[in-house]
C-alpha cells in the first residue's frame, strides 16, 4: 500500500491575503467616492436647469396670454390692485403654469425654515445651500419659498414701475426696463439661482464677500445671485428658454438690463 504523504490543501484565505483584499477595496472606494460625489452633484445641476427651463416655459406662457405683457411688480401698484396673495409676485402669478411648488426648488437648496402660520412676518433669506422664504405682509396666507429667483428689469415696463424705482434711488430706471418681446433673448437672464426672490442688477455692483451666504444688507443686487450653488458656477434660464450654468465672474457679462453695459474688466470673485 502506498501512502500518500501530502497535506491537506487549505480552501480558506490566509491572513495576508485578507488584509491584501481589504486594502485593495478600500483603495478603490477611495478613487470611487469623488467621482460618484461628483456624479450626484451633476445629476443635481442637472435637474435644475430642467426647473430653469421649466419656470422659463411658464414664464413665456404667461406673456403669451397677456398679448406679450409681463407681470405687474405688486410694489408699484396701488394696494387695491394688488392681488392680496401676491407674496411674491411671480410665484403667485406663474403658479397654474409651473403647476408644482417642488420647480421652484434647486435640489442644492431645498430646505428653507418652516412657515410659522398666517399672522406673522417672515423674511429668511437663502444662501448657497438653503432656499428662501417669505410671507410679506401679516394679512397674507400666502406663504412663498424657493431657491431662484426673478430678474426685476423683465417686470413690467409701465410708469408705476419706473416711479417706485426711481425713488428707491436706482439710476435710469426707465431705461433698464424691457419691452417684451426683446430683440435679443439669449443673453437676457429670466430666473436664476438666488438668495431671494427678486434682485435687480447693476453693471457697477461689486462682488459679495462670501459665495456661500451672498448678501442682502445692500442694493448692490448682483450680490444676491454671486453663490457658489454649483461648485463656482450658478444656473440662469434665459429669456429664449434655454438654460445654462455660469461661472460666477461672468454674471456681469449677462444682459440683466435692457441697457446692460458689461464693465470693461469683470471683478475678482472670492474664493
């Protein structure tokens, strides 16, 4: 009889050979990581310029029906004219066209404080990441939030309008108005990504301190959409109906105004 003298072989990892496969996943999780951070954040924008396009359309429809007419600003109306919901003139207005509360959200900034009930006065201002909130007026059960907002200079071109402007101290108001339709659309900045709900830029604004938080404690209005939503970028939809992220320097270069000048350098942007 011969005997067979070899071991047994062994089925199971030895222990190096364990430690060399957890090394090896956890360094492939390390590479992976980013990318899908990456994927997500982009999947993210993605969706909001689908809202930009979105709220562009209901926009378009809205002057459409109003023979080419965009909506009245409610500050330069008599009160007896003003709808009493209007929190926020465009939300409230645009609203059987957009039909859902969720366009007016960017996925990056969809929390916003809770609404504290009909009887209170409510003014949270968004940042980067967080949306805007509002109720404007004690009496109103209306209660707005979102996390873009709407170019002023596109309300309205009629005298009330021009008159409040006027003696909020903003230059050549008359002037900065548009008359719908525009001759050139591409470039005209309907909605973007923004601390609040309305702005109204000037060629001179200077850049906010912060992209994270903005700034709303001036009237360089410019300030309100220079946030790093999208890494340094933001999202415009514009007056075409296009939609597009923009670094956060060329702000400046979009025609916000119907007499936009862009400055001749473009301001340094903060880290």
């Amino acid at each position: 009889m011969r005997i067979n003298h070899k071991r047994p072989v062994a089925s199971g990892f030895t222990l190096v050979e364990l430690l060399v496969v957890i090394g090896i996943i956890a360094l492939l999780i390390s590479i992976l990581l980013p990318a899908l951070g990456a994927a997500r954040r982009q999947a993210r924008s993605a969706q909001c310029l689908s809202n930009l396009r979105m709220l562009n359309l209901s926009f378009i429809m809205y002057t459409n029906d109003d023979k080419q007419k965009s909506m009245y600003w409610s500050g330069a109306l008599p009160a007896t004219l003003q709808n009493p919901n209007a929190t926020a003139d465009w939300v409230y207005l645009l609203m059987p066209y957009y039909k859902t509360d969720n366009v007016r959200l960017c996925p990056e900034a969809v929390t916003y404080l809770p609404d504290t009930g009909p009887g209170t006065m409510v003014y949270n201002f968004g940042s980067a990441q967080q949306a805007w909130s509002n109720r404007m007026a004690n009496t109103q059960t209306f209660w707005a939030f979102g996390s873009y907002t709407f170019n002023g200079w596109l309300f309205r071109n009629e005298p009330d309008t021009i008159n409040i402007l006027q003696q909020s101290g903003v230059a050549n108001a008359g002037t900065g108005l548009f008359n719908l339709p525009a001759k050139s659309s591409t470039n005209v900045p309907v909605f973007c990504d923004s601390i609040w709900f309305t702005n109204w830029p000037q060629p001179t604004d200077t850049p906010a301190p912060n992209n994270l938080t903005g700034d709303m404690s001036t009237s360089e209005q410019m300030r309100r959409v220079q946030i790093a939503r999208h890494k340094k970028f933001v999202n415009i939809g514009y007056l075409d109906g296009h939609a597009a992220p923009i670094a956060l320097n060329q702000l400046w270069q979009q025609q916000w105004r119907a007499d936009w000048i862009a400055p001749a350098t473009l301001p340094k942007i903060p880290n």
